[in-house]
C-alpha cells in the first residue's frame, strides 16, 4: 500500500508585513505604480489525495470465459436438457404399460373369479392321409383331412372363432400341408366338430426323414404334430374382449398313411397370448 503520510509545507499561508525600508522604497514614493498586494485564500488549499493499492488473493478472481467456451457451454447444457426430456418421456412410457398391463391382470382376474372361466377343450378326433407315396425320392403332395373337436364348457361364456386361423402338419420338423379353420360362434356349454382340408404341395423329404418314415409305418406308428393357430373374442354377457390367440399342438399317431389311418394316441396341449 502507498505512503500516504502528508507532509507540511513550509511556505506560511499569510504573508509577513512590509518593512519599513520596503515601504520606504515602495511604488508610492519612486513614483512606480504601486504592486498590489497578495490576496489571501478564501479557503485552504486540500493535500493531494493519497493512493491506495488493494490486492485480493488469485482464487477470488473474477474472470470472464473467452467466448468459445461459452458456446459450448451451451450447447452442452442443451444437450443434457434433451436427455432429460427423453429420459422422462421413457419413464412416462413405461409407467403407462405398466398400468396397463396391471390392469388387464386385475380384468382377467375379476373375470375368472366372477364367471369361473374354464379352459376350452381340443381334441384331434379323426386324420386321414393321401398322396404320402415314399417309393420313389420324387417330391410329394400330400393331403390330409382332419377332425377337431373343440368344447367350451363354461356356463356363462361363449367364444367367437374368427377368420385369419391357421392349421399345419408337421413331420419330424417338416411341414407336410396347411390350411385353416371355418370362422364361427361356439355358445355356452356346447361341443362343436370342425373338419378341415389341409394340402401341401411339392415337399422335399431328405432321406433320413423317408427312411425313418418308412420304419414307423412298417411299426404301425407314425407320428405327426398337428398346431392350430386361431384368434378369438370371448363374449361375457353382452361384452366382448379384444382379440385373443388361442395356439393348440396335438401330437397325433396314425397306424397308416391312407384313408383308413386310425389315430392310436393323441395328446394334445394349448397357449393363450392375451396380446
């Protein structure tokens, strides 16, 4: 810090009278003209203001970002607003199928404790085969007609079979024909008995699939796979649902490849997707 110490001044701030031996040789008696004498001050001439330096220490500062910085300040906080926002429209999204799907569970719920929902029944009754020629490596068309009996034993709940189904048999993994299901209404407490006309056309059978075909007909069982796929709409009182998948697996063994085919076991096993 500057001295600021004010040192006095050794000049008076009045004046001393004239002597006599200046009067004696002033203006009036030289005939000069007269000097005037010195005015004094109306007030009393300040000190000088003194200098002050402040140092404050290096962390506190103050400095201004040069400007590229400042861009790209805020192109990052931009950027972090953006996440945020997308962050909460995700969150929001999955609160909301969350809330949906506990509620589908709590209809479903309600509905079976207040109707006592059964599970429908599905049967493979009767499959008849043609066109399975295995003596010859050429492709083969073959077709088959198969009977399904279908069951709804609820007292209080029918079923509506829409269009858009699929039917298919299969041997060890090969898809040997398809088709698909009449649309219709099965009511309360019925038993209904579909048949269906499956076909397939030019299927290639390698020749572990003929040989091990050949072999079971010659034991008298061969077995298929026969899935159906059909969408349906369950009809409470005067409300129906949404559509719903029904998918049935039947594993299915004949003791020939004709007409005359007997089924001699049948098993079959169904999945629901509510959506």
């Amino acid at each position: 810090m500057a001295d600021s110490r004010i040192h006095p001044t050794t000049v008076d701030a009045y004046p001393p009278p004239p002597s006599s031996s200046s009067a004696a040789t002033s203006p009036k008696h030289s005939g000069e003209h007269p000097i005037p004498p010195n005015p004094l001050p109306s007030k009393p001439v300040p000190p000088p203001p003194a200098t002050y330096v402040v140092q404050f220490p290096k962390e506190q500062i103050l400095r201004y970002p040069p400007p590229e910085h400042a861009r790209k300040f805020k192109a990052l906080t931009r950027r972090k607003n953006r996440r945020s926002c997308c962050r909460r429209c995700c969150c929001y999204t999955l609160c909301l199928l969350l809330l949906l799907l506990i509620a589908a569970a709590v209809s479903a719920g309600v509905l079976y404790l207040v109707f006592r929902f059964k599970s429908p029944k599905y049967t493979v009754t009767n499959l008849t085969i043609d066109g399975m020629n295995l003596t010859s490596a050429a492709a083969i068309s073959p077709r088959f007609n198969v009977t399904i009996r279908a069951e709804n034993p609820n007292g209080k709940v029918g079923i509506y079979y829409l269009r858009d189904s699929a039917v298919n048999v299969l041997y060890n993994g090969v898809k040997l024909s398809d088709g698909v299901l009449p649309a219709f209404y099965q009511p309360r407490k019925n038993v209904t008995v579909l048949q269906t006309a499956l076909t397939g056309s030019d299927v290639v059978l390698g020749g572990s699939a003929r040989t091990a075909l050949r072999n079971a007909l010659n034991g008298g069982r061969v077995p298929f796979v026969v899935n159906t796929k059909a969408p349906i709409k369950i009809k409470v009182g005067s409300v129906k649902t949404w559509e719903i998948t029904v998918k049935v697996k039947c594993d299915v063994v004949v003791n020939a490849l004709n007409e005359r085919a007997n089924i001699v076991s049948n098993d079959c096993d169904y999945s629901v997707r509510l959506w």
